[in-house]
C-alpha cells in the first residue's frame, strides 16, 4: 500500500526559483552585440541601394555613398533611364513567360513521379529515384557545354521553346524528392477506397492526392520560379537575341568597358529586377511557410 506524503509549498522558495528562472532566460550581452552588428551588415547594402536610386547621377558623384538624397525626384528618370537602356519591358516578359511555366510545369511533373515512387510498388523503383535525384547532385555547370551543342543540333538554340524546355527539365528533381516525402506520409486509405468505387489513377491522383499537396508544390513553386528568374548563366548561353534573353541578361548592358551608365541607373535596374520575386514572396509567404513546415515535418 503506497502511502502519499502531503507536499508542503510553503518550503518553496518562489523568490530564488523565480531569480534562477529569469537568469536562465537572460540573453547575454555579447549576443546582443553580435547579433546588432550582423543586422548593420545585413541592412547596409540596402540602405546604400536605397538612397542611391533616389539620387542624380550629379548628386551621386558629388557625395558620399551613404548620404542621404537632396529629394525623391531624381529616381523617376533613373527608371525611365534604366527601363528603356535595358529593353527591361522584354526582359521582364520572358522572364515572367519562363517562371511561371518552367516552375508550374516542372512542379506539376514532379508530383505524377512522386505519387508514382510514393504510392506504388514496383521493380526498380529505388533505380528510379536514385536516377531522378541525380540532377540534384551534379552541379548545373557541368551540363552547359553538351547541352549547348544539343541544342545547336536540334536546332532551337536562341528560342523561347528551348529555354522553357530546359528550365522546365532542370527543376524536376528537387521537387521529386521533397513531395515523394510528403506523399509518402498520406494515408492511402482513400486511394484503396476510389478504386473500389472505379476512380482511375490520373483522376485519383487529381482530386485526392494533390488537393493534398498545394502548400508544398506551392512553396516549390515559389523555389524554382526565383532560380529561374535569377539565372544568367544559361540565358546568356542558350540566348542571343533580346528577344529570347531573361531579364538578368538584359543587365548585362550596364556591364564591359563601353558601358557608360551611371551606378544610380544600375543599382535602380537591380531593383527594379527584383521586385518580382519579393512581390511573389510576400504574396505566397503564409502558403511558402506552411508548405515548408509541412514539408520538414
């Protein structure tokens, strides 16, 4: 027979556990410096964009980098001026046309092969994996030259079709391994119910599995759209012309030594460059986190 011993609170100290809870919690001061001096570095770059584009290019020459600007009316021609110099309106265009349906084609391709390597058994099907997940571990500049004399033989080299092809192929296998993870966790109970009922795969998979999967496949979306959007190694192989090159090739005007813009228009370009994917962030931020926390869980 247990016998249960009354416990007296009174012999708490409450003041000392209080103080040891308090002291457990303190942030050290050197913490507090450090992290102060990482958000200053983090933060100086953008302040310098900041009030640079507001800046004439007189101005700019006149005055030190971090000077605040005389007024906000200068950054109107600097846009105009960085627009037009860049043909930024077809840059912008393109780049848009190859995100948006390189990321949505890619990700939807990398959820049929997830739900097949996820939720159906058959021979090879590590193989399979292994070999999809490949085109993570290589490194993407290793398939430049090969790639650049296949798509010179095909002949659709400097095309718009080609980019989309490539981007569309490049972005498959990371999508692939983060949602064969996640589908791997959905029960299949109601997959074993449709089917009882007649439902097809394809349509199994439509109305079942991927209603499941938007917050993932979103934030991979949001993922592979931003890699396209920022890439210039392969617009810049791939393309010749303005009118099949991204927006980050059109930069390339402000840059080599005939280039005589002033660094107010460049940095304006830059940011004008990069709106689109922070916009997109801030739109699709709750179903990118989301889709991460799931993802990682």
């Amino acid at each position: 027979m247990t016998v249960q011993v009354p416990f007296d609170l009174s012999q708490l100290d409450f003041a000392a556990i209080a103080q040891k809870e308090r002291a457990r919690n303190r942030t050290s001061p050197w913490i507090v410096v450090l992290s102060v001096l990482l958000a200053l570095l983090w933060v100086a770059p953008f302040y310098y964009l900041m009030v640079s584009i507001f800046k004439s290019p007189e101005e700019y020459a006149g005055s030190s980098p971090f000077a605040l600007p005389e007024g906000i009316t200068p950054v109107w021609a600097n846009i105009v001026d960085a627009w037009t110099t860049a043909n930024m309106a077809q840059g912008f265009a393109n780049s848009a046309l190859y995100g948006v349906v390189g990321a949505s084609v890619a990700v939807f391709i990398a959820a049929l092969a997830a739900h097949g390597l996820a939720r159906f058994q058959f021979n090879g099907k590590t193989f399979w994996f292994m070999l999809i997940f490949a085109g993570t571990v290589f490194p993407f500049q290793m398939y430049l030259i090969p790639l650049f004399f296949t798509y010179q033989q095909m002949g659709i080299i400097n095309t718009k079709f080609g980019m989309i092809l490539f981007y569309t192929a490049v972005c498959i296998p990371f999508p692939v391994l983060v949602l064969r993870n996640y589908m791997s966790q959905i029960s299949t109970e109601m997959d074993e119910a449709a089917r009882m009922d007649g439902c097809s795969e394809f349509r199994l998979f439509l109305n079942i599995v991927l209603p499941n999967c938007w917050s993932p496949m979103a934030a991979l979306f949001l993922l592979q759209f931003t890699w396209i959007w920022n890439d210039l190694l392969f617009s810049t192989v791939l393309s010749q012309s303005t009118d099949v090159r991204s927006i980050m090739s059109a930069l390339q005007v402000f840059q080599g030594g005939y280039a005589s813009t002033s660094p107010v228009v460049v940095l304006t370009a830059s940011l004008i460059a990069s709106l689109p994917t922070v916009v997109l962030f801030l739109a699709l931020r709750k179903t990118f986190l989301r889709g991460i926390s799931i993802s990682a869980g």
